[in-house]
C-alpha cells in the first residue's frame, strides 16, 4: 500500500510540476509534512521536506528535459545563461533572507507572483519591450498556430540572476518566477517557457540537492521510492502538454499562478 502511495505521489507531483514549469515541490513538500509519519512512519520537519524533494526534482526535471528536448521546445542557449547567472543569484538571495522578517515572506512573495500573473492575462495586449533580440525562434502548437520569440544573452543572464535572488530570498522554486517572466520579455508561447523552465530547475536542484544533503536534509530512502513516480510523472505531463494547444496551456498557468499567489498571500 505505501508502495503504491510513493508511486502515486510522485507521479501526480512531477506531472504537475512539469505541466507547469515549477518542478513539483509545491505538491511534494506540503504532502511530506502532512504524510510523514504514515508514508516513512515518523515526523518529516520542513528542511527535510525540502531537501527531500530538491533531490526528487532531479529525476523529474531531467525526465521532463528529456521528453521536451525530443519535442524541441527547450531553449538550451538562453537555458545555460538562466542557469550560470541563477544560480550564484540564488546564493545572494539566500545571504540576504535574514534582512527580512519570517511573517512577510509569504506576503511579499505572494503579490509579486500576483502581479506577474496579472501581466499574464493581458500579455496579448502589452506591447513588445524595446530589446533588439540577437536570434529569433518559431514554435508552432498542438493548434497548429505559429509562434515567434527571440532571446538576448545579456537580457537573459540578468533575469536569470534576478528570479536566482528572489527565489534564493524567499526560498522558493524559481519556476514560479521564470515561467512569467520570460513569457513576458521575450515573448516565449507557454510550452517553450514552461519546457525550458525544467531544464533550469534541472542545475538548480543539484546545487540545493548537494547543499541540503551536506547538512543532513534529504532522506535518501524517501527519495529513492519517490524517484520512479517523479521519472513517469515527468514524462505524463510533457505528454499532456503536448497536445494542449498555447491558449489553452496559457490559461491553466494563469490560474494556477493566481492560486499559488493567493496561497502565498493568505497561506501565511
């Protein structure tokens, strides 16, 4: 039975976290905390939780990669320049966490994802921002609709250090940031956005994987029996999105990011 209940939770979490380019801590980590003592038979804190599905988002994020670089609709140019500059902004971002008082990091956290899934619903009506791209993509979706995006290094280290900070600072995966953002500046159709949000979860989640096991965080046997729910789950919600159509996917992420602010905001 508990065999079954690992396999089921790993799967639902990583499909979801890969439909939506979030990595699938935001369902592992609270059901950790709830069905610890029923799932591994004691209490699971919050860094454990934490740890725990950092190392479980490897396996998910790189089942993700896999099937959406076969679809190709990862980004790996900008992609590696997300990650080289995210991941030393996260480290910043995690010195600077104490400046801030524990009870308004949810709130603070929580209007910011408001208000870029604010920006999310009138995309379509916002006018391109004055960058020069230096190369430029098509990608065209299940509907058959045809969709150009660009993409500048500079630009696009400078995100990418920024969703780094911020997602260092309040401790959250930098999906629920990235997603919104480069949909924003640079135009990308949501399955490129939320594909190549994966493969930059993918760096992220061994630095923090590494980090929290070198202070005792992640329970190996735990993760090792989520790890094939989270490979199959990976694979099902690339396979799912694959055949939403942009429009469609672009309204789950908007109302998923509603959601999640909402949580964030009054969760607190």
């Amino acid at each position: 039975m508990q065999a079954l209940a690992f396999l089921a939770l790993g799967t639902f979490a990583a499909a979801f976290g890969s439909i939506l380019g979030l990595g699938g801590g935001v369902v592992l980590v609270p059901a950790l905390l709830l069905a610890g003592p029923w799932l591994v038979g004691r209490p699971i804190d919050h860094a454990e939780a934490v740890g725990t599905s950092l190392a479980v988002l490897i396996v998910t994020a790189a089942s993700s990669v896999v099937a959406y670089a076969r679809q190709k609709r990862v980004d790996f140019r900008q992609g590696l320049l997300f990650a080289a500059t995210g991941i030393p902004g996260s480290f910043v971002g995690a010195i600077c966490t104490d400046r801030l008082s524990a009870d308004r990091f949810g709130i603070l956290f929580g209007l910011l994802l408001l208000a870029l899934a604010g920006l999310l619903f009138v995309r379509d009506r916002l006018r391109p921002l004055p960058i020069r791209w230096r190369y430029e993509r098509t990608f065209i979706d299940a509907a058959g609709v045809r969709h150009v995006y660009g993409g500048h290094p500079a630009v696009a280290g400078v995100i990418g250090g920024a969703v780094g900070f911020i997602s260092g600072l309040f401790g959250i995966g930098g999906g629920s940031l990235f997603v919104p953002a480069v949909m924003i500046v640079f135009r990308y159709p949501a399955h490129v956005a939320t594909a190549t949000s994966m493969f930059v979860i993918l760096f992220s989640a061994v630095v923090g994987t590494v980090t929290h096991a070198a202070q005792g965080h992640v329970d190996g046997t735990t993760a090792l029996f989520l790890a094939p729910g989270a490979w199959l789950g990976g694979r099902i919600g690339a396979w799912i999105t694959m055949r939403m159509s942009d429009r469609r996917l672009l309204a789950v992420l908007r109302v998923a990011f509603v959601l999640l602010a909402l949580r964030m905001i009054f969760g607190t």
